[in-house]
C-alpha cells in the first residue's frame, strides 16, 4: 500500500515528476512514460481506504470488491476456465500495465468488471511478495460467487475439481493422468513394524 504507483491508482495522488521518472527505466522516452502512466486505470479521487482481508472475512465489508489469488499458473487457468464457463465468456483477454500489476490490475478488475491474470510486477518480485513461479489472478467480486458454482458444479458432475487430471480433488493438480512418464498406481496402507500385533490396525 506504500507503493507510489498503488498511490495513483487508488487516486490518493496526482500524478508527478517523481512517478515519471520511475517509470523511466521502462520506457523509451518520459513523453512515453507519462502517456503509459496516464492511460493506468485509476479509481475516482476520494477514496477513504482500502480493506484487505481473507475471504472469509469480507462479509463484514459487505462482500468483497475483487477477490485476489497468488498462485501457480496451472491453479491460475483452473480458474479462468471456470470464470469463462460461468460467466459464458470468451476469449478471456487481461490487461497489464506498467509497473502496477497487483495495483493496478485490482483496479482494472474493479473498474470494468472482468477477470484479470497477470504476471508480478517488478516491484512486487523485488519486495518478496511473489516468486518467479506465481501469477496474479483476479476477479470481480460480483462474480466470484458464480465462478465458485461452476466449480461445485463441475465437482458435482464430473466428480473431480481437476481439469488436468478427473477424478483428483484438487483443483490445481498438474499431472496429466495421461502422462507417459508417470505411472499412477493404487497404494495400499503400510503400517510400521512396531504396529504387529495391534489390533488397531490401519484404524490406528
């Protein structure tokens, strides 16, 4: 939230010299840098705060706004497969900006009302807040809702989550069951030698 960027896109500042010229090392030229900068979706001036809060906790704010993920990108397009079916959408396309992807990108997804899925930013990598491997994924809190009907629906029909793999639970498995190198087996429950005896067994 110190982010000087998330600052212009929350509209808690104008834009200035100091903006542009961080985005210089961006850019070819400051005019380039100021126009990019310019075209940032922004929200209205006057907003009090934001609230950050796991989802769980976001009745008390009335519901969420955006619903925000970090996570890989096989998770990531488990989602979006699920937001495009819900929402009878297609293609999906996602808007990145300059320098402002978590920011920035929540505000886009606010603004207009659509799925977003882009990579960190910079300065999000440099701070710690994301790996190399992560990807940003949000959606319209409007929307959210349906997204997760969709999964239950899918859980409901097809008896899996997984998209990749049928029949796993989880949503973000990446392991085709088709695989050639890997081979899936049923495993069998195997109790350490000091359980002989016992009449627990695997109960244990």
């Amino acid at each position: 939230m110190g982010c000087g960027n998330a600052l212009y896109n929350f509209g808690w500042k104008e834009l200035d010299e100091g903006e542009i010229k961080g985005h210089a090392k961006y850019t070819r030229t400051l005019e380039q840098a100021e126009r990019f900068i310019k075209s940032k979706p922004r929200l209205p001036q006057g907003l009090i705060g934001i609230a950050v809060a796991p989802l769980a906790k976001t009745d008390a704010f009335g519901g969420p706004d955006t619903v925000h993920f970090y996570c890989d990108t096989m998770q990531a397009y488990h989602l979006a497969v699920d937001y495009m079916a819900a929402t009878d959408t297609h293609p999906l396309r996602s808007a990145i900006t300059m320098n402002s992807s978590a920011c920035g990108g929540n505000v886009w997804t606010f603004m207009e009302q659509q799925f977003n899925m882009i990579p960190a930013c910079s300065g999000s990598y440099n701070s710690g807040k994301t790996e190399r491997g992560e990807i940003n994924v949000m959606i319209p809190g409007s929307k959210f809702e349906s997204v997760c009907l969709r999964l239950k629906e899918r859980i409901d029909n097809l008896g899996s989550s997984s998209i990749t793999r049928p029949g796993d639970a989880f949503p973000g498995a990446d392991i085709c069951k088709n695989c050639p190198l890997i081979v899936f087996k049923k495993g069998e429950a195997v109790l350490p030698a000091d359980c002989a005896g016992c009449d627990k067994g695997a109960d244990c």
